[in-house]
C-alpha cells in the first residue's frame, strides 16, 4: 500500500448529517476518514472493508482506497477540511469527494475529471480518478450505490464553483 501524508484537519462548515447518507456514502465517507487519521485507524478500515466486500474483492478495494487518499494528499491543492471519523457532519470537501466517487459509479467521467481537478493538481487528477473508479466499481458490485446529490452552496467562493459543477 502507498504511503500517504496525513491531511490536516481544519474548520468546516456544517454539512449533511451522516445519519441522513445512503450506506454506501456513510462507510466511503467513514473510510476515508479514519485513513487520513493515521495508522492507528486503518485496521478498523481493514476489519470493515473485510465485512463488507467478498474475500477477492476486500483487498482490491483497500488499495484503491489507499490510492485515492495517496493522490489527494500528495497533489490537494490546498488543505483539504474533514471532519474527524466519529464526526456527524460532512464537510463540503468530503462533499466533493463523495460527488467524485458517485460520478465514476454513475459512468460521468467528465463530472468525476472537474471535481478532480478542484482538489488536486493536474498531476493528482488521473491517479485519483483512477483509484475512485476502482473502490466505486466495487462498491457497485456489493449494492453500495452512492448517489449524485447536489452540492450546498458554501459561502467560499471556491465550493460555490464546485456547488455548480453537481447536477441540481
């Protein structure tokens, strides 16, 4: 698995209660974040993606999930904001995050490349693609669909841009 950087946590904006996601977005969601937590987390990402994929399948998806989390924070335009793994709220980064991945498993590559782009560099957007794609495919084969929602509108101007970006 790759080595990842840590992505600092900062403050965000209230967003979506966790408790109002399908499945699939709660356990990408909670995934992704108890990876960036450190070490310390990922075999309780490890125990869960055990659960939650056939045998084949549970390895593939860690790496892709490891890949994703490695493109972001290896090429994040920015501070990328989220919320701690017991957090009850989705920031708007994780919004897009998710967005992305809902992109690649509904076949909108274009969509999936524009919220790339607004996270990372150029040199991050085909590796995070990518690896969305595989962990998306695999979570369309275990009926853990993530649907395209609209984004909120935040009041920094770069999430109104990717506000528009979503379907309404």
């Amino acid at each position: 698995m790759a080595t990842t950087k840590p992505i600092p946590t900062a403050k965000a904006a209230p967003g979506p209660a966790v408790e109002t996601l399908t499945p699939g977005e709660r356990l990408l969601l909670w995934s992704f974040r108890a990876w960036v937590a450190g070490a310390g987390h990922r075999p309780l990402v490890l125990r869960e993606f055990g659960r939650t994929f056939p045998a084949d399948d549970a390895g593939p998806a860690i790496r892709a999930l490891d890949r994703s989390v490695a493109a972001i924070a290896g090429h994040a335009r920015r501070t990328i904001v989220h919320h701690p793994v017991c957090g009850q709220q989705a920031s708007p980064d994780e919004q897009v995050i998710l967005a992305l991945f809902a992109a690649v498993q509904a076949e909108r590559v274009e969509l999936a490349v524009r919220l790339a782009r607004w996270l990372v560099r150029p040199a991050g957007v085909t590796p995070l693609v990518t690896a969305a794609a595989a962990l998306a495919f695999a979570m369309t084969e275990n009926d853990l669909d993530l649907p395209l929602r609209p984004a909120p509108r935040p009041e920094r101007a770069g999430h109104a841009r990717v506000a528009a970006l979503l379907p309404p």
